[in-house]
C-alpha cells in the first residue's frame, strides 16, 4: 500500500513537472513566499518611515519603484505586503477548508436529517457571491486583518462543503469502508481514518486554486477600506491609497497593482497544473 502511495506521488509530480505553466507558477509562488520570510532582509528601507522630502519621488536607483505620499518607499512596502497578503491567504483557506471539509464529510457520510440541513445551509450561503458574503462578515465583525481573514474563509466554505460530499457520496461505497465497518470501526473512524485521506485530493486542488481568490478578495477589501488599515503596507490598501494619484504618480498605485495579479496568476498556474497532476482523465490529453 505504501509502495502503491509512495508511486502515485512520483506519477502525480512528473504530470505537475511537465506542465510549464505550473513550474513557473510554482516558482514565482516560491520566490513571493521567500520575500515574505526574508522581507527584513530583503527591503531596502523601512516600509513605515516617513520621509516628507521625498514624497512621490518616480522610480529611481535610489528608489526602484518610487515613493509614495508621505516618501515611503513602495518596493519596501510591497515586499512586506506579500507577507500579509500570503498570510490572508493561508489563514482563510485553512479556515474555510477545514470547516467546509468537515461539515461535508458530515453530510455526506451520515446523510438523512444531517445532510439536508448541511446543503441547505450551503446552498443558502451559495445564493450570495463571495465578495458579497464577505462583505456580510465584515458587517457584522468590523474592520480590521483578522477579520478580513474570517471573512474571506467563511465565504469559501459552501464550496468545501460541496465538494467533499460530493467525494465522500462516492468512496463510502467502495470495498474499503465495507471491510472497515465489518470490523467493528466507529463512523467517527470510517470518516475521518479511512474516507478523508482518500478525498483529499479534489480538496488540494480547490486550496490552492482559492488561495489566489482570497488575496485577490482580501485586497478587494482593503480597497474598500475594510480590511487592512494606514500605515499597514497591504497591496490593496495600496492601490487604493494611490490611485488619486494616477495622473501624476502612477507607480504609488501600479506597482502592488502589479503584485497582486503576478501572486494570482502564479497560483493559478499552480492549482492548475495540480488539477491537472491529481485527475487521471486530464493526464494524457
């Protein structure tokens, strides 16, 4: 069984390595996760340090993507963007994909009363686009990262639910879970041991494919000016403090315009080219 596993990997990252779509992902992907780590070491200057004789100073030597407003300098402050901007985006998927991943796995391994109530409760959620049921969070919890991060998770969780059970509809009827009830295993076992590592694929995918849509949603509501709040370098706080500024300093707004379609591409690439690698009928198109 482990050989079997340990084979399976190997052909799914041979079909993700041929994809060269996703290898460029994955390596931009990389290298925004190697800035976010090292960002201390990595920026030129202080992302908070006002210099007001330097306001709005174009891309030079000195400063590669210019200066903002108040003479901060915008690669600094989109270098350590990508930290919060990454961090947005794990904490929201793990969020929505745990609780959406449980509550499917639920529906779709018990069913009756459990399953009706859980897909009504997710088509309900599914009837409002995820921007909007965001904004709903939002509403409700106020302004501020952590809640941006709840927001962007709990918007994501219809999703999850669906998906999982949807899976878990099909592998609870194979020989495996059989044999392990005719064992004497709990359902509580059967679920979460025996069903749950066989589905998680479908569930990497979306992550990863989600990952890109909650930085592009977080940044949407910092545009807003419901997330991230000044001086807290965020990209889309960025863009929205800049774009009064276009006609005559478009790099305040263009640069982490910039960087956050490069980071959702990227990851897109990346979900893709996993898509690709985990489903057996898109392997040898």
């Amino acid at each position: 069984m482990v050989i079997s596993r340990k084979s399976e990997a190997w052909k799914v990252l041979a079909v993700f390595l041929k994809n060269k779509g996703a290898v460029i992902g994955a390596i931009v992907f990389i290298c925004l996760v190697l800035l976010a780590l090292f960002a201390y070491f990595i920026a030129p200057y202080d992302p908070l340090a006002v210099v007001p004789q330097e306001s709005q100073q174009p891309p030079s030597r000195a400063h590669l993507m210019g200066t903002d407003l108040l003479g901060r300098d915008i690669l600094s402050r989109v270098i350590f963007g990508a930290r919060l901007s990454l961090l947005i985006g794990l904490v929201s998927v793990s969020l929505g994909a745990t609780i959406g991943t449980i509550m499917g796995l639920g529906a779709g391994y018990c069913g009756g009363r459990l399953e009706t109530a859980t897909m009504r409760l997710v088509d309900a959620m599914l009837a409002f686009p995820g921007i909007l049921l965001a904004l709903i969070v939002i509403a409700a919890l106020g302004t501020g990262i952590r809640n941006v991060m709840i927001a962007v998770g709990v918007s994501t969780i219809p999703e999850y639910a669906r998906l999982t059970r949807g899976s878990v509809l099909s592998a609870k009827e194979e020989v495996y879970v059989a044999a392990a009830r005719v064992i004497g295993c709990s359902g509580f076992r059967i679920m979460f041991r025996h069903i749950l590592p066989n589905v998680t694929a479908p569930i990497i995918v979306l992550s990863t494919l989600r990952f890109g849509i909650a930085i592009l949603t977080a940044s949407g509501l910092s545009f807003l000016g419901l997330g991230a709040q000044p001086p807290i370098p965020e990209w889309g706080l960025m863009v929205s403090m800049g774009r009064t500024y276009l006609g005559k300093a478009w790099w305040m707004s263009t640069f982490p315009g910039l960087a956050i379609t490069v980071a959702v591409i990227a990851i897109n690439l990346v979900g893709d080219g996993l898509r690709e690698a985990f489903d057996p009928r898109l392997r040898f198109r």
